[in-house]
C-alpha cells in the first residue's frame, strides 16, 4: 500500500473521496435531469420538489410547503398556481378549520412523481448493473456509512424509492436541527 492510501483518514484520503463523491453526484445530477426531462415542459425542479414534499406528507397548508421548501409563502403561492393550473396539484378547505386551505396532489401529480421516480430507477439499475458483483456489494457499504455520517436514516427495505423519491427524509427534521434541506 502506498503512503497515501495507508493514511485513509488524513486529509489525502479525505480528499479522495470527497472528489470520488463529488464526481458520483454529478452522475446522480445527470441522473436526475434525465428523469426530469420527461416532464420539463410542465415542471420546474423546485416544482417537482413540491410535488415529491406532497407525495410524502400528504395534504399540507401553503405556509408549510414554503417552510419545508424553505421558500416564501409567496414564492410557494406561485408555484402552487402553476401546479394547480397544471392539473397536478388541487386545494381544498380544511374540514377540521374552514378558514385554512389545504393542498394536496391529484391523481396526475402522484403519477408524475411516480414516473419520474421510476426513470431515476431504471437508471440507476442500469448503473449499478454494470458493476461487478463485489462492487455492488462495496457500493451499498459504502453508502450507506455515507449516508449514516450524513444523518439520513435508512429507507425500509423494498421501499427506498416509494417513501423518500429524491432521497429527502422528513424535511422538517434534517439533521435534528429543524431546518429542512439547504436547497
């Protein structure tokens, strides 16, 4: 072994594999853009990213879109119209507070995510697939320290696609620090 690769934990191993990751994140970006590009003519990322909060949370109060996005409310308000115009999102009054309006996909919403997660999918498959049975294995080890050192918790097993489509958790809670994602 050479000398760098003996001191994994200093900085030149650190910085091995922070290129290693920053290089395999614009695989999954590419990844990503490509399963998007299906429904770019309706639906910008930050509208697919509203689309998947609502996939996961079920119906939710516009003030909440905005704080999990964390965006304005305005900025959430427009997005919504456009999804509402969209055929993707509808609102309805909240049965338990007539006062507040609720916002929840409709059927063609659910399936846009559901195609989009799928193409991501089949990608990924294809991905993974060309790499050697020992490689597949190291791949899943690896990330999931990663993702353990990052605090993502792990999906159930035979839903990781189902419950978190672009690997979000519950956003109210990233981290432990309340804040949603930085994105």
């Amino acid at each position: 072994m050479t000398e760098e690769k003996d001191r994994a934990g200093s900085v030149d191993g650190v910085d091995a594999v922070t290129r290693a990751v920053l290089t395999a994140s614009r695989v999954l970006v590419a990844v990503a853009a490509n399963s998007l590009a299906e429904v770019e003519d309706r639906v910008t990322l930050a509208q697919f990213r509203m689309l998947v909060v609502l996939s996961t949370r079920g119906e939710a109060k516009l003030v909440t879109l905005a704080e999990l996005l964390r965006v304005a409310p305005s900025t959430a308000m427009r997005m919504v119209d456009r999804l509402i115009s969209s055929g993707l999102v509808d609102r309805r009054t909240n049965p338990g507070n007539r006062r507040e309006t609720l916002l929840r996909l409709t059927e063609e919403g659910r399936r846009t995510v559901e195609d989009v997660t799928a193409s991501r999918r089949r990608e990924i498959a294809a991905i993974v697939a060309r790499l050697a049975p020992g490689q597949q294995t190291a791949l899943v080890e690896a990330l999931t320290a990663f993702n353990e050192a990052g605090g993502e918790p792990p999906a159930p097993e035979g839903r990781a696609d189902d419950l978190y489509p672009l690997g979000w958790t519950d956003m109210t809670t990233e981290r432990g620090t309340g804040q949603g994602p930085d994105h």
